[in-house]
C-alpha cells in the first residue's frame, strides 16, 4: 500500500513537471522567441569548413596537373641540341656492278666437252670454267709438229753440207742454201710455237706436245677475274664461237655492286658525282653500305618526272645480291646544330600540329606547339616553339594528351 501511494505521487510531479515545460515553450513562441539549438547539424559545420579554405584556381585548358604517383610514369628531361645531317633520300634496287662483270667467251670454235663450275661458285683469276675441243687447235698443233720435223730435217741437211765442204766435196752454194733453208725452218718453228701460245698453251705443254708429237685439241677457257658465276649457258656438246650470245659463263666482282635510285626532279640539283652515300636494304635492316654515286641521268622520264641516280657500294662480304629492294641517303649540305627532343616526346594531335609538355615543376605539364623538321638518330629536330635546356616530358607525353583530352570532351 506505501509503494503504491509513492508511485502515484512520483507520477503526479512528472505531470506537473510536463505541464509546466509546455507552457513555457508556448508562452516563449508567443513572444517571438525562438529554441536555440546547443548542437549545430554537421552539414553547417562543413559548409563553414569549406568556406573557410581558400578555392584552387581551375587549371588552363593546355595544362595538366599529375599526383606524385602518376608523375611517376612521366620521364622528364631537358631538351637539348644535336647535330642534324641534312640529307636526301630516295628507293630503288640493287644490280651488279656491270663495269667489273666479265662475259667469258672461247677466242676459238668448237664442242664443249667438259664444265668446271657452276651457278654461284667463286672462281679466281686463271680458273678453268670450261673445255672444249678446238679444230684451230688442232690444225696449230699438227702445223707445230710438222714444222719440228722439218727444223730437224734442215739441220741434218745443213751439218751434213757443213761436213761435205770441209771435205773439198761440197760447194759453197750448197752450204749456203742449206744454212738458208734451216734457219727457215727455224722461223717456222717459231711461229707455230707463238701459234700455239695464243690458245693458252705453256711452254711446257708446247714442248710435250713436240717432244710426243701427238696433239691436243682440248682447249682450255679460264676465268679472266677473280669474282662469282652469276650465269652459265653452258652445256656439254654445245658448240660455241666467239662472241656469239649467250656467253657461256658471266664472272662478276661481288666486292661491288650497283645501285640504282630514281629521284624527283626537284632534287636533282641535289646530286653531285662523287657524294657519299649511304645504302640500307630490307634483308639487313641494321647494316649499312657506304658508296659513292657515279652516273646521274641526263634525262627526265616524262610520265614519273624522275631521274635515275646509280651509286657504287662496297660489299666485300657479298651480302647484297642483285634485285634487293633499297633505300639510300645522300648527305647534300653541312650539318646544322638544332634543338632536339626524343621521338616519344612529341605527340600529334587530332588537327595535324605537332606538340611537347613542357614543366618548371616537375608536376604541371603545360601543352605547347612547336615547328618539327628533320628526324634522325631517335631525335626529333625543333624548328620552332621549344629551346635548349627546356624542361619536357620525353617519355609519356601521349599519356598527357589523353588527359587533357578526357578532361575537354568531359567539359564538353
């Protein structure tokens, strides 16, 4: 019964407690007033935050701000100078040097009986290439023989009348006669001898073929240079004359060979015999052929509006072969010192113009157009737009522009 009265008076005063709060607060709206909040909502505070920082300028439309991880991808650099070769340069192929490739014929007629090289082989000077069975040599050879026989014969003549005089049993006419028929002979011996020679025959071999009076109509054709067969006709039975075309065999230099280039018009004053060249091919993209030009076309062809331009290259290991495709550069003036950037530092853009990153800072790459001429050796040459010592992103600038790119079509 005591708690029961305790309860119910602790229940009156919260009553009258809440009674009272209530009218103060009506009385306070009636006057105007207002409850004043202790706490204020967060949001309030971080408006007031924000506007207590001072707001970052907007970045140019050409510029480009990096975090220090993305700047890590950038490799930054200054631009320097290089020296910049100015050159001409123009395609064509290659062929073999037609002034030092031989056509091998026989001086004389006759069947070919035997082949001793072929396509490709290397030969050297006084090489047999092929034989062939020769009736002019033959006919020398016999005429040889014959005119030993008759030196012989006149020079038993001519000691027997020697003999017969110192008897008192010859005249002096007899003598005479005899000396002038053996030193006749001996002429004609001689000039058999020179015959036989000029078939290609030795010494040697000419006095085997006396000494054994038997003939040898085989007659020997030799490589006149040392070089390559670049091409045989050949073929045992055939029967060759002089001059007559094919050759049987073509024997080429390799350490030379030809390149011809047609070159525009506009260039021709360009070219000058005796400039250096300098001759790549497809086969061997990382080598280089030095050479020189030696011919320039005294006409112009009217449909392409070239000239062609031959150079001489050195190839002393026969790398190059006939019909490779090539490209060559000629040096046509000094070379000058120009501002330099590496090839990935440049970008082109979407219009055509040609354009760097250019920082003081390391982290705001500002876009700047620049002139490009020459490229040569990883370098692009700068005309225009851009000077030595220049700070610029030389690797990752395509990077940049995509930023400033997202950032424009993000505006947009």
């Amino acid at each position: 019964m005591r708690l029961k009265n305790r309860v119910s008076r602790v229940g009156a005063a919260a009553g009258v407690g809440a009674v009272i709060l209530a009218a103060a607060a009506y009385f306070t709206g009636l006057a105007g007033g207002h409850p004043k909040l202790l706490v204020e909502p967060a949001s309030a505070k971080g408006d007031e935050a924000n506007a207590a920082k001072p707001q970052a300028e907007p970045l140019a439309a050409d510029t480009v701000e990096l975090s220090e991880k993305q700047v890590a991808a950038i490799k930054v650099e200054p631009a320097s100078e290089h020296l910049f070769k100015v050159e001409k340069g123009a395609v064509g192929n290659i062929d073999y040097n037609q002034d030092m490739a031989v056509q091998v014929f026989t001086n004389y007629q006759g069947r070919i009986i035997g082949l001793f090289a072929k396509v490709g082989d290397d030969v050297k000077k006084d090489q047999t290439l092929f034989t062939i069975d020769s009736p002019d040599l033959l006919q020398v050879e016999s005429t040889l023989i014959a005119a030993d026989g008759v030196l012989q014969l006149t020079t038993r003549a001519l000691n027997r009348q020697k003999a017969l005089f110192a008897a008192k049993a010859a005249a002096q006419k007899d003598v005479d006669q005899a000396t002038s028929d053996q030193q006749t002979a001996e002429g004609a011996l001689l000039a058999a001898r020179n015959a036989v020679a000029v078939f290609g025959k030795t010494e040697a071999e000419i006095d085997h073929i006396v000494a054994q009076r038997k003939v040898d109509s085989t007659l020997v054709v030799a490589s006149p240079i040392t070089g390559r067969v670049t091409a045989r006709s050949a073929a045992p039975g055939l029967f060759v004359q002089p001059g007559n075309q094919p050759a049987p065999y073509i024997v080429a230099d390799l350490s030379t060979k030809w390149m011809f280039a047609n070159v525009i018009e506009s260039d021709i004053p360009n070219f000058h015999l005796g400039q250096a060249v300098r001759v790549k091919v497809t086969a061997y993209p990382d080598r280089v052929f030095e050479g020189k030009v030696t011919t320039i076309g005294t006409t112009v062809d009217t449909s392409t509006h070239r000239t062609f331009v031959r150079s001489e290259i050195l190839d002393p290991e026969h790398r190059v072969l006939a019909g490779m495709y090539a490209n060559f550069v000629i040096q046509t003036g000094e070379p000058v010192r120009s501002t330099a950037v590496p090839y990935a530092a440049v970008v082109r853009e979407g219009d055509g113009t040609m354009t760097v990153f250019v920082t003081t800072d390391g982290l705001k790459f500002v876009k700047r157009i620049v002139e490009i001429g020459l490229r040569q050796d990883g370098y692009d040459q700068i005309l225009k737009g851009l000077k030595p010592g220049e700070r610029i992103a030389a690797e990752g600038a395509v990077f940049l522009s995509n930023i400033l790119a997202l950032r424009t079509s993000a505006s947009d």
